[in-house]
C-alpha cells in the first residue's frame, strides 16, 4: 500500500511514496536524528522545558517518532508520550522501531493531519514540533491546531531548518547559488518559515517564552549531510527537480568534494518555546 502525501512545494501537489522511497525517508530521518548536532538540538530544549517527568507530550508531525523515542527513554520520565504523522508507513516504521527498543509500550502512534487532528482538545501539556512547521501546506493551521490541543499554560516547540540558508558549495560559475535556491523550493514547502515564526506564533495565540539559533556545517567532509545526500538520489527525481542522471552528477560532484575534503554544506536552525494563555 502506498502513501498519498502532500507534495513538499507550495504547490499543493501531491504524489504516490512507495515503500522504497519511504525506507529512503525514514533512514534519512533515523542518520540524522542519531546525529550530534540533533542529539544536542533535543536536549537542548528538552532542558530548556523543565520537565517535571509526569506530562503528556505530543510528538507532531513525528516522522518516525524519534523525539517520542527519545523522550521514552530519557530517565525520569514517566508521562504520557504519543506521536503523529500523515503517513501510516512512517508510523509503521515508528511502531516498528518503538518496538525493537522495547518502548513500544511508552508511545502511543497515531496516523493523522497536523492540519486537522483527531486528538483531543487541551490533552497535552507539551507539543513538540520537530523538523515538521517547514513541510506543512499551512503553518499557521497547523499552529492553531497545537493551540487546540494544548492545554491552558501548556508549551510548544518549534524546532526546524531555515531552509533559505540552506547551501552547498559546487563547482558551478555560481558556485551552487542556483541549485542552492532549487533544493529549497523543492525539497520543502516553507523554506522561510522560521523566520516569521514570531508573527505566527502571536497570530495564533501562543506567547513567546525562548527562541535560540542553532547552525550545522559540514567543512572539508559531509558529516551531518551525509544522510541527506544518498537520500538525495532518490528524493531529487521524484521531486522533479532533476533527472535520474542530472542527480547522480550533481551528487557525484558533492561526494567527490568531501572525499578531497574540498565539501561545504551549511544551514541555519532555530527553535522557538511558546506557551499557551492560561484561560481567564
């Protein structure tokens, strides 16, 4: 069975995700998550959260559940965990890999729209939006659906790539201005999203607590973007932003690069901690 996902442009297309390319998606995510600099970027807000250990805390737009994951490990805690995402083979895999670590009692996976939940109204205390506010068709709907489902002085995190910063230099006159430009418009639907995330956030009746920049730069060898760059091959064409061919010689270029250690990839990230009014 196969996933009908929405289309990653701002287009609003949508196309058919096969289980190859969803076992493509989910590597990507799990390299990257396993990666310092996200190990580092979630603890760091998981510290900044405070938590008492006893909350109930939403995974959205999960992915593969690697934050839930994450947290259902961490010790200490003891709360309610659940995780959801729009695709029922990611959240297979989630349950899947819950499993393997023997937390498949911990979390709770559900398939649904970040946009338009099925969850319940002011069941959580924490929201926790990693990586998914720059591939949803609308932020600001999705924002006012983790207000919803926040409960009064609960919080949400944003954590998320600024997708305008995002670069690799190549050999091209340009030096890989165009294709830099190309990705972005491509590969997500908001590349610069983050940074109205303060007017989104005020727009949706959620008051900003905390908010940090983070970067990621891979010089002389790809490190972080290794992951990003294999899954590339597969995700580039069915993007349509290049062809099978055209990709394997653009990737092949940036590979080669860091083998010489001549390779430099970089982008900006920012999380944002936001709380929901108490009721008056």
């Amino acid at each position: 069975m196969q996933d009908e996902l929405q289309a990653p442009d701002v287009y609003g297309r949508t196309f058919q995700l096969d289980q190859p390319t969803l076992e493509v998606i989910a590597a990507r995510l799990e390299a990257r998550g396993q990666h310092s600099f996200f190990i580092r970027a979630i603890d760091d807000y998981l510290a900044r959260l405070a938590l008492t250990g006893r909350e109930r805390v939403l995974d959205f737009g999960c992915g593969t559940g690697l934050v839930a994951r994450t947290l259902a490990k961490r010790a200490g805690f003891t709360g309610e965990i659940a995780a959801i995402d729009i695709s029922d083979g990611l959240i297979a895999m989630g349950r899947r890999y819950a499993t393997a670590e023997g937390i498949a009692d911990r979390v709770s996976f559900h398939s649904g729209d970040a946009h338009r939940s099925n969850l319940p109204e002011g069941g959580f205390d924490v929201i926790i939006a990693h990586t998914l506010i720059s591939h949803v068709a609308d932020p600001a709907a999705v924002l006012l659906e983790a207000r919803r489902l926040l409960q009064p002085k609960g919080r949400i995190v944003v954590f998320d790539g600024d997708y305008a910063s995002f670069t690799f230099t190549t050999d091209d006159p340009d030096h890989g201005k165009a294709m830099d430009e190309a990705l972005a418009g491509s590969l997500v639907a908001q590349p610069r999203v983050m940074r109205i995330m303060p007017r989104l956030l005020d727009a949706a009746g959620l008051s900003l607590i905390d908010a940090y920049p983070s970067i990621v730069a891979d010089i002389g060898r790809a490190d972080f973007f290794a992951a990003a760059l294999a899954s590339f091959r597969v995700l580039l064409p069915k993007a349509g932003l290049l062809n099978v061919e055209q990709t394997n010689n653009y990737i092949d270029g940036l590979e080669k690069a860091s083998a010489e250690r001549r390779f430099f990839g970089a982008s900006n990230f920012y999380t944002y901690i936001a709380r929901r009014p108490q009721k008056t």
